[in-house]
C-alpha cells in the first residue's frame, strides 16, 4: 500500500485543513478542476493553488493533469480516503454541538435481508449524532411491518417493493440484482424436478421466481417454504435446494448458479415508508437511512 511520507523539517507536523481537503475531495470525486470549481464557487486557478499548497505539504504529488480530466496518483488515492474520513468526522462533531437535541422514540421495522445488513451501521451513527432518540428495531414480513406501521405500531419500514397487492406507497432506496445461488460444488440445480426454497406467500422473491421457472417452462417443486432468509440459507447450505437471492447477500460457500442454468429473475427493490405526522426524531433517522443505501450504490 502507498504511504505519505511528510517534511521531517520540523518538530511538529503541519495540520490539513478541512477547506483544501474538501477541495481535494470534490476534485477527485468530479475528475475535474474546472467542475470542482462549479461546486465550491472558486475559481479553477483558485483550487489550483490550493492542491498546489496541498502537495508541497505532503511532499507528494496528488493528481495526474491530463488534457480534459485529472486522475489520482498512488498517494492521492490513499489522502482521498483519510480525507472523505476527515470530513465526515469534522460534520459529525458540529452536528453533536449545533444540531437540535433530539429526544423521543422512533420504531423501525425491516424484512431481514438487505435491511438487516445496512441497519446496524446506520443505528450506530445515529446514536452517536442523537444518544437521547431510542430506536427499536423490529424484524419480519413485508407485509407484517407495513401492518405494523398502520397501527401505529411503528415510524418506519424498509419493506421489499413489488409484493402482491402492495403498491408503492413510500420511497425506493435500494435496488439490486435477484439472482439464483446454490451450493459451491452443489447439485441441487442439476436435479429435476428443480428444488426450490422461497418464502411464504405474499413475498416478491417468490412471485419473481415462480413466475421465471413457469415461463422458462423449467419443472421444479418448492422443498422448503420459510419466512425469513436464514431458512432458505440453510436448505441451500445443505444443498437441498436452490433459491432466489439478492446477489450482494450471497457468501461462501454459497456461490451465484450459472446465469445460462436457470431462467434470469430481475432487479428487487427495497421501499421506506414513514408513518404520517412522525416526530424530528424518525425524519432524521430517515436521513441516516437514505444515506447509508447512497453509499452503497456509490
């Protein structure tokens, strides 16, 4: 891994100011001096001079000057990280001390896929920026969370979009492939009839597949039905069966089956619906949600 090697002039290391690292980061991020410029509202010789400062300050060269874009050396590329990290830290002590004290409860319920993955970073930063909000974490169905939330019950849901009966009722904030997985070195895709572990009725997996095998005219017999996504790990671990999956869910030795196998299934998608009138507390955990699933699509 390339390091940065400081100045040893002196005895005390210079300091990196949040100003320049943030035009660096909007440099790298646009690819452009001249685009950069755009965002902050400086001059292009202004941000120059900037990166200029910047790279006698660490001795090392930082971008690649090309004809209509700028690149990241070796050296730049590892600032870039510690940079994006530097601001992020930098805007979560101001919002500790400027941001509205925020008090109360906030419910949230999740189906336990890609919910379950992203929740647990997203609670952590927010308990760390609102330490006085408790948050509940429920797990279940679709459709048992949004009943959930008419009750009053719950302030939020991340629910699969697309199940039977369900229009959209809230805002789409994950998208990702549905794919077929099985076991590494595993058999069960070879047998016919094909066997098959799906959820209950009702879940959007389910109709997807369903509806792939009967178009491909693919016969198979569904072996295990369970509600939650550790029951389909757990036939497909055994290789008992092969099921529908999100394709960033799928570890070893689970392994994606070969797409010319079985009949393709499509895109899923996740929703976040908020009850009406929730308090400052739930649309700031919104905030955090929506922004966590923005990472992972950047």
């Amino acid at each position: 891994m390339t390091q940065l090697s400081l100045p040893t002039g002196s005895a005390t290391l210079p300091l990196l100011d949040s100003d320049v690292l943030r035009t660096f980061v909007t440099i790298a991020e646009s690819g452009s001096f001249t685009r950069a410029a755009r965002q902050v509202f400086r001059t292009p010789s202004a941000l120059s001079m900037q990166i200029k400062r910047l790279e006698e300050t660490l001795g090392q060269p930082l971008f690649v000057r090309e004809a209509r874009q700028v690149r990241l050396t070796p050296e730049g590329e590892v600032l870039l990280g510690y940079g994006r990290r530097l601001l992020k830290l930098n805007e979560e002590a101001v919002t500790q001390f400027l941001a509205p004290s925020l008090e109360g409860r906030v419910g949230i319920g999740t189906t336990d896929d890609v919910g379950t993955r992203i929740l647990p970073g997203v609670l952590a930063r927010f308990a760390r920026s609102h330490p006085a909000v408790q948050v509940d974490v429920v797990v279940g169905s679709s459709a048992g969370m949004l009943a959930r939330l008419d009750a009053g019950e719950l302030d939020l849901v991340l629910v699969t979009a697309g199940n039977p009966g369900q229009g959209v009722r809230g805002e789409i904030v994950h998208s990702e492939p549905l794919v077929w997985a099985g076991r590494e070195g595993g058999i069960a895709a070879q047998r016919s009839p094909l066997p098959v572990a799906l959820a209950h009725h009702g879940c959007a997996w389910r109709g997807m597949a369903l509806d792939a095998l009967d178009r491909a005219g693919v016969s198979y017999r569904i072996a295990y039905t369970c509600e939650h996504c550790a029951g389909q790990e757990a036939a497909m671990l055994a290789d008992l069966a092969v099921s529908p999956f999100p394709l960033a869910l799928i570890r070893p030795p689970l392994r994606r089956i070969d797409k010319n196998l079985l009949p393709p299934l499509g895109d899923y998608q996740l929703e976040l619906v908020k009850r009406s009138g929730v308090g400052q507390a739930s649309e700031a955990l919104v905030g955090y949600v929506i922004e966590a699933f923005g990472n992972m699509h950047g």
